[in-house]
C-alpha cells in the first residue's frame, strides 16, 4: 500500500527542511493500543487522542509541537526544548506512523 503525500504534511516538510532538519519514522503504532509520547518534559497520552486518529483520513497527519501556526498539537508555545514542529503522526491504512522532526527526539512509552 502506498500513501501519497498531501498538501499539509508537504508543508510541514518542507518548513522542516527550511530549518536544516528532517523527519523521520520512529514507530509504527497500531490503532488498537496507543502509547503516549515523551517530548521533553511533555507527556501526551494518545488514548486520549484516540478518537481523533481514528477519524483521520488515510494519508493525513496530526502535528505536535510549540508552533500554532503549524501544528494542530501545541504542546507548548514557551519551551524552546520542545521544537515549533516536533513530531507528526501519519495515517496508514490501519496504522500510524510517528515522525519525529525535533532536535531533542520523540520517545515512546508503553
């Protein structure tokens, strides 16, 4: 199964790479149990996003980080460890993909 790209995450990529970054997949998490997400001293627990996962089209992506120009998430607007675009969650078919986009990592926690 491929998935295309579309317009918000080629925007979210591309202001990435204008910042001298990179996203990379770090997880491959099924929609059964979702874990929550370490970034910096932000925990976000996706059980609580569950819903709002599921309801994504495939293809489509949730954006974390400080910036809310950017990111449908803001985790925080005033810490400079968490980065304006810190990770994204992509929709695959039956499972989601988390890129991690930031300088100080994403981590997962089962």
């Amino acid at each position: 199964m491929t998935t295309t790209l579309n317009f918000h995450q080629v925007t979210i990529e591309n202001e990435v790479k204008r910042n001298g970054r990179s996203s990379k997949v770090i997880a491959v998490l099924s929609g059964r149990v979702l874990p929550k997400l370490q970034m910096s001293a932000y925990t976000i627990d996706l059980f609580n996003l569950q819903q709002r996962l599921n309801n994504l089209k495939d293809g489509s992506i949730i954006v974390f980080g400080r910036s809310d120009k950017f990111c449908d998430i803001v985790v925080s607007n005033c810490d400079n460890t968490v980065s304006r675009i810190h990770c994204y969650i992509r929709k695959k078919g039956n499972v989601f993909e988390l890129f991690d986009c930031s300088l100080n990592g994403t981590q997962v926690i089962l």
